[in-house]
C-alpha cells in the first residue's frame, strides 16, 4: 500500500466516545507527505487516571478545544477517502465509530490494522510483543513519545510502509 492515512487516537477515559487527541499522517506514493495532530473536547467530557497516566492529558489541555465532530468534518476532506490504518486499528476505528455517531457523522469504512499484520508476518516468539513500541524499536523507527497521537501515528505510517 503507498497510499493511505494512518491515524492514532488517545482517549480520555473508559468511554470509546471519549477522544482527546487525534493524530494522522498521510501517505503519498510511499512517502509521508502530511500530517495532522489536535486535542479534542472529549465526549464525555471527564478524564480517568489511567487513561491521563498513559498519554498525560487532562482537562485543563481539551477546556477549550473543538468537539470531535468539528474536527473529523474537517479531517474526512483531507483523508479524501484514503485507506486509513492503524495500530490495533479495532481500537482506533471502535473510538472514531462511537464519536462520529454522537455527532452523526460517518465513519471510514474500513481500517487496516499494522498490529495484525505484526502478527501475521513476524515469527511468534521473535519479539515479547507485537505492540506499537516494540515493532518501532524491531524495524529501527524513532518513537520519541509513545502515547502521542501523532507520533504514534507517524509509527505507525512507517511500520505499515514495512508491512502492508
């Protein structure tokens, strides 16, 4: 695939709904040409520890920003009907499915999913985990703060140019 979207989503809490940070990269002819990266106004609108002690956002970061549907209107011109992937894509795509209902909106049709590739393509038992940390740390790919959107996303981007 040389042509596709990856994106990364961080939410606030439990909640699939709940997204606090978006982040994306757009791929064109097996280069990464663009990208894109905001905090969302979660819906619902409150943050649990765990989910703050994995990425470090709180409210007093996404007070003011945009809803998630602001955001994807936006987002879906400049996706432009690519395919989008992502890392463990049924987490990313279950987070983008229940907010684009909150907001009707629809969501891409599809994602591809680097994490099952991992699973397909690398021998079990060659790495602990197929995790997106670990495939960057495997291919040599700079992940400098895991848990960010966009530098997951950007991992991602390139570990998909590896194996999709």
């Amino acid at each position: 695939m040389d042509d596709f979207v990856a994106i990364d989503v961080e939410t606030a809490n439990r909640e699939r709904s709940s997204i606090c940070a978006v982040g994306a990269v757009k791929v064109s002819r097996g280069v990464i040409v663009d990208s894109r990266y905001t905090l969302v106004c979660p819906e619902p609108n409150w943050y649990s520890r765990c989910c703050t002690a994995v990425h470090g956002l709180t409210d007093k970061d996404t007070w003011n920003a945009p809803s998630f549907g602001t955001v994807w209107r936006d987002w879906e011109k400049w996706i432009g009907g690519m395919p989008v992937v992502a890392h463990n894509a049924p987490f990313d795509y279950g987070c983008i499915s229940a907010a684009c209902r909150i907001y009707g909106l629809e969501p891409p049709e599809a994602f591809h999913c680097t994490l099952a590739a991992a699973k397909k393509s690398i021998p079990k038992g060659m790495l602990p985990s197929k995790s997106l940390d670990m495939l960057c740390e495997f291919f040599g790919i700079p992940l400098e703060h895991h848990h960010n959107a966009l530098d997951d996303a950007e991992a991602c981007a390139k570990i998909a140019m590896i194996l999709l």
